[in-house]
C-alpha cells in the first residue's frame, strides 16, 4: 500500500539545538530535543508528529495483546460522577489524590485517575449469570493524576493515556488462571516494543487486592529499585522485601538494581464488586460479588521506557516495530533522484521520512538523523548518484554502513534484514 511521503521541510515540530534545562531523564531529553514532545506545563505534555506516531504503534501492538486474550475494547468517561467513588470508599483516599471539578449545577466529578469505579457500575448492569463469565474487558484512553511533583518528563506526569484491562470471574481459580496469561501477554508485548521486563512482586497501594505484579525494566535512571536473587529467580519491589538482603524463597543474597515500573497488575477479589454491590447469580441461584482483576500499562512511560533502555550518546534507537518512520532519507545534493527515491519507497510500502531540507548542512541533517534514531538511514548524495550507488546505514550500527546499487527493493530488503527479531 502506498504511504504518503513526508518532507522533514515540513514535519511540525523541529528539533532544538539543546534539551531543555529542566529535562533529567534521558528519555525526557531526548524526546524534547528531537521534537516528540512539547511540555505545556508541569507534568503536561502534547505528543508532537513523530512522537504521536510511535505513540500509536505501542497501542497497536497493547492492542494485539489484549485481544489475543479475548479482551474486548471500550472506551469510558474521563469525568466520574462523586457517588461511585464513594460507594467504592476511596474519593477520600485516592493516592494521588483525586482531581475534583464542579459542574455547573455544584455537582462534584472526579476526573478518572483509574476506572474500576466506572467499570464496576457496568458490570452490575450489564453482567447477571455465571452464564456470562469469565469476561475481561479493556481500554485505551486519557487519565488524570494529582502528582505532588512531576518529573521524568514522561515517566511521572498529570495527563497520560492508560490501557486499562478489566476482567469478572466466578471462581478464585479462574481469576488466577487469567492473570497468569495476562502477565505472559505484558512480557509479549514489552519484548516487542524491545524491552526485556521482570514481573515483580508489588503491593497493591490504593487500588487494592491481595496479590499485585509490576514489569520493571532495569535502568539507572529508575526511581525505583527491585530486589531479584541471582539463583531461583524470585524479584520483588524493596516495598515488599524491605532491605532483606536475603531471598524470602532460597535465602540466596539478593542484588538490587534501579527500575522503572512499566505495568502494574492486581488480582482484586471482591473489593469493587462487594463494596458496590455488584453480583451475579451462581448456577445452584444463589447471589456472589464478581471476583475481579485489573491489569494497567501507561502508553507514554511506555514509550519512554524504550528510549530509557535504547539510546547512545548521540540520540534515540528505536526498535523498528516502534519507530516513528522506517527508514530516514537524506538527500545530500542528491536532487531528483533523491526525491524520486523517496516517493518510489513510500509507494512501496515503507514509511520514509525525507530530509529535503536545503538550508540544513549535511552535518545538521546527520545530527538530526542520529538524535531522532529511526532503525534505517539512506544517504543519496552527489557522489553516489554519480557511482550509480546511494549509502545505507543501521541507527544502531553507524560505522557500519554499505553501499547498494541504487534500488528502492534493495533497501527494502536491506531494511528487512537489519531490523528483522
């Protein structure tokens, strides 16, 4: 299928000479500096182009992975009427605490930091018999967080989109059985956005339930740290070990390292479902609150996660199921033949950012390049038109570029190789 071509002459949102001052992760550098993302205030931040279109590819693949499941798709209200937080008890005890607004008429809404409120009330209307059960149910969509401080760029802020999985069960059983397969889903889906994750033990904090798992992606700039034994492979976050230095399971001494929490899942049991009265009736009549469990992934720290664990010291490397284009074309004095192969690329499928920009050096447009980190350059300059060659290069692997004769299939085929899992 063809894909329009687009000109970096004309990408909304140019790249800047420097970070921000304010910026302290690299992913928070980075993705500012490269123009993915605009921060309008403290913990708010608008998705650029390039950064809205890696954005879309994580959902995509979050998507794929609920389904899999046999997830179906919604979409809930951001604005939650009062009443429902206080059915559940937590409009009071919400950690972060609540964003509150007035409509109008005085009435107070809560903007939804998390939905099990909402998805509750759906289930005591829509849900009855067992006959209906086991069913998860998921979203992907914008939530609030009151954050005392936001910081991290994307890694702590006030606006995000979430997905939020949901799931009702008649049996404890069926509820374990079910998160065991959404935990493998979270490490399939991690692995193809290029992260390797340890689910670790968690506490529930105010969304509740007895057993709780977060997906730590190791970095130095995680804020937080996760406790793991080099022997039976057992990892917690240190909230739950403490500073045991030995394993709770082999007594083996554990090693500690920073993380990032990219997912966090909860096994919630009955709390929702008694608290709001949500039932179902069993196959002997009787009445039982849903056993429920609920399973989040935050899109943006998501996808600075990636940028945590895949940079160098000229910029981002992104995995090429995530990057914003697939191939990054620059034209050096390369002329028509340069636009002539960004157009037959684009026709063929690829998704092909092309720098066509004439008041940009060549300098500036591989600085550019390395700090955007799409998986492919292609370099068509005088010389090589001349030779009847154009260059081709791995963002990973810069020093190792080649020289192909010059055919859009060959750099596809070149594009496949280099990027193929």
């Amino acid at each position: 299928m063809s894909i329009k071509l687009q000109r970096q002459s004309h990408l909304f949102g140019q790249s800047l000479r420097t970070p921000p001052k304010d910026a302290e992760s690299v992913s928070h550098k980075y993705l500012a500096q490269a123009g993915f993302i605009n921060q309008l205030a403290s913990g708010i931040f608008s998705l650029l182009p390039l950064g809205y279109r890696v954005h879309k590819k994580i959902e995509n693949i979050i998507r794929e992975e609920m389904e899999s499941l046999g997830a179906q798709e919604i979409l809930l209200p951001s604005l939650q009427p009062r009443t429902l937080w206080e059915e559940s008890g937590r409009f009071n005890s919400m950690d972060p605490p609540l964003f509150v607004v007035k409509d109008r008429h005085g009435k107070e809404l809560a903007l939804g930091s998390t939905h099990e409120e909402v998805i509750t009330d759906l289930a005591r209307n829509y849900l009855s018999t067992y006959k209906q059960l086991p069913v998860s149910i998921f979203q992907i969509q914008t939530k609030f967080r009151n954050e005392q401080r936001a910081t991290g760029g994307l890694l702590r802020v006030r606006e995000f989109v979430m997905k939020d999985l949901y799931s009702f069960h008649e049996t404890e059983d069926d509820l374990v059985r079910f998160y065991g397969e959404v935990k493998q889903a979270y490490v399939r889906l991690f692995g193809r956005c290029g992260l390797e994750v340890i689910p670790i033990e968690a506490q529930s904090g105010t969304i509740g339930g007895a057993v709780s798992h977060e997906f730590a992606l190791v970095a130095e700039t995680g804020e937080d740290t996760v406790a793991r034994c080099p022997e039976c492979g057992y990892a917690s976050n240190v909230e739950v070990t403490g500073e045991d230095k030995e394993c709770p399971k082999c007594k083996t001494e554990m090693e500690f390292k920073s993380c990032i929490e990219n997912g966090h899942i909860f096994q919630l049991g009955m709390k929702y479902s008694q608290a709001m009265h949500a039932e179902f009736t069993k196959s002997n009549g009787t009445k039982q609150p849903f056993i429920m469990g609920c399973y989040g992934i935050g899109v943006g720290r998501l996808l600075a996660g990636v940028v945590e664990a895949s940079h160098d010291e000229k910029g981002i490397i992104w995995p090429a199921s995530v990057a914003p284009f697939d191939i990054h074309l620059l034209s050096l004095r390369g002329g028509k033949e340069a636009e002539d192969m960004a157009k037959e690329l684009s026709e063929k499928g690829m998704e092909v950012l092309f720098d066509d920009r004439e008041d940009a050096s060549a300098g500036e447009k591989f600085a550019d390049s390395e700090l955007i980190g799409i998986p492919v350059q292609v370099i068509v300059g005088e010389k090589g038109v001349k030779e009847g060659k154009i260059e081709v290069r791995q963002r990973a692997k810069l020093k190792e570029g080649t020289k192909v004769s010059i055919s859009a299939d060959e750099i596809i085929n070149y594009y496949r190789k280099q990027t193929a899992r």
